[in-house]
C-alpha cells in the first residue's frame, strides 16, 4: 500500500527533507508545507511556535497522512511533546546530530550551527548533556542565517567567516542543526575543505521513517 507522509517546516529548509524521502519512497505520497508567512520560527518564543505549528500538523493529520517529519529542528527541540500530546499521528522530531557528532570528532571540539530556540532549548541541552561529555560544543552566531537562506542573500564571506571561525577554535565536526542550512551545505562544506567533517540528519530521517511506517503494518 502507499503511505501518505507528511513533511512540515517554517520556510523551504525542509523541502530538502522532503525531496530525500520522495527519492527514498517513490512509491508513497510525500506532502510538503510550510508557513512561509511568518518564517523564521527560530527567533520565536515556544508558545509562539506552537500557536503557528499545531495548526498546519493537525490539517496534515485531518488529510490522512500515515506519518508527519518535523523537518525543523526549532519545534522539534522546543515543543515536540505539546505537539505529541495535541496530534495521535507518529511525529518524526529532527534533533541537532549531537551524538553523531561526539562519535566521530578525534579533536575532542564539535561545532552545532542552529537558531537561537534551538541553542537555547531544554532538549538540545539533554543532547549535550547526555552526549557530549568531555567535548568542547561551540555555538556560532547563525541567528539570521534562514531569514538569509529564504530571501538567497547569504552571502559566502558570511559562511566562511563562520566556517573558518569554528575550525579554527579546534572544531573537526560541523553540525548543520536547521534545515534551511542543507540550501548551503555544499558552500560549507567547501570552505571546511579538510579540516571538518559537515553532518545533517536526511539520511537518518529517510531511515526513521522506514521503521515507523513498518510499525503501522
């Protein structure tokens, strides 16, 4: 049988999502929306984002889809459980990749480019704390970067500069955690060189929903 799957977002950065699970499942449905009309959500405060997001996950429920990808990484760390407890589809959270991260540094330094709700999220802090143990996590200024990325107006001295300024503080592992940032993954990526390893979650999302939908079997 075909799945329907839903994927929602603020802005376009989840469409990247969207099109590795069309590529991955091309014989399911995947539906994507966003709320171009007030992105950037991570500058938000919770109760902001979840006034904007319920409503555009409980109309995907209401459509039928068989499964919803949280394809932003500020709602899934700041209001996944409301939302959980709101909607009775399976909602797949992305998470900055925190543990990934952790495994594969050798200089003991990670660097997780993300929106300030996210940095500043419960969640993301239990991330680091459960995993990050012993490893320096730095944090660049990536505030206005999907305002940017929608409008196509970051520019690459601004992504170098935000580049070369982890790696230069020790960091061999670069965690894309928004995903309007994978837009501009392969100008991070050639300004890391290298030097960093860049990582951002499409491929263990398209394996996630693999695993959910086989529950609903």
């Amino acid at each position: 049988m075909a799945y329907l799957i839903g994927v929602f977002d603020s802005g376009i950065g989840g469409l990247s999502i969207a099109n590795a699970i069309t590529k991955a499942y091309p014989d399911d449905e995947v539906r994507f929306v966003n709320d171009a009309a007030h992105v950037p959500y991570g500058t938000k405060t919770s109760d902001e984002i979840f006034t904007l997001a319920y409503p555009i996950l409980k109309k995907l429920q209401d459509e039928g889809c068989d499964v919803i990808v949280v394809a932003c990484n500020t709602v899934s760390t700041t209001i996944i459980g409301r939302l959980r407890e709101k909607l009775s589809v399976p909602l797949i959270a992305l998470e900055p990749m925190v543990k990934p991260a952790a495994a594969l540094t050798e200089s003991k330094v990670v660097a997780v480019c993300a929106t300030p709700a996210t940095l500043a999220s419960k969640r993301y802090a239990e991330l680091k704390q459960e995993y990050a143990k012993g490893i320096k996590v730095v944090e660049p200024d990536c505030a206005n970067w999907a305002e940017l990325i929608e409008r196509n107006s970051l520019g690459q001295k601004q992504i170098a500069d935000t580049v070369h300024g982890v790696i230069n503080q020790g960091a061999d592992v670069i965690v894309l955690g928004c995903t309007h940032y994978h837009w501009i993954e392969e100008d991070i990526k050639r300004e890391a060189g290298e030097r960093a390893v860049v990582i951002q979650p499409e491929d263990a999302i398209v394996r996630r929903v693999k695993q959910v939908l086989g529950q609903l079997v």
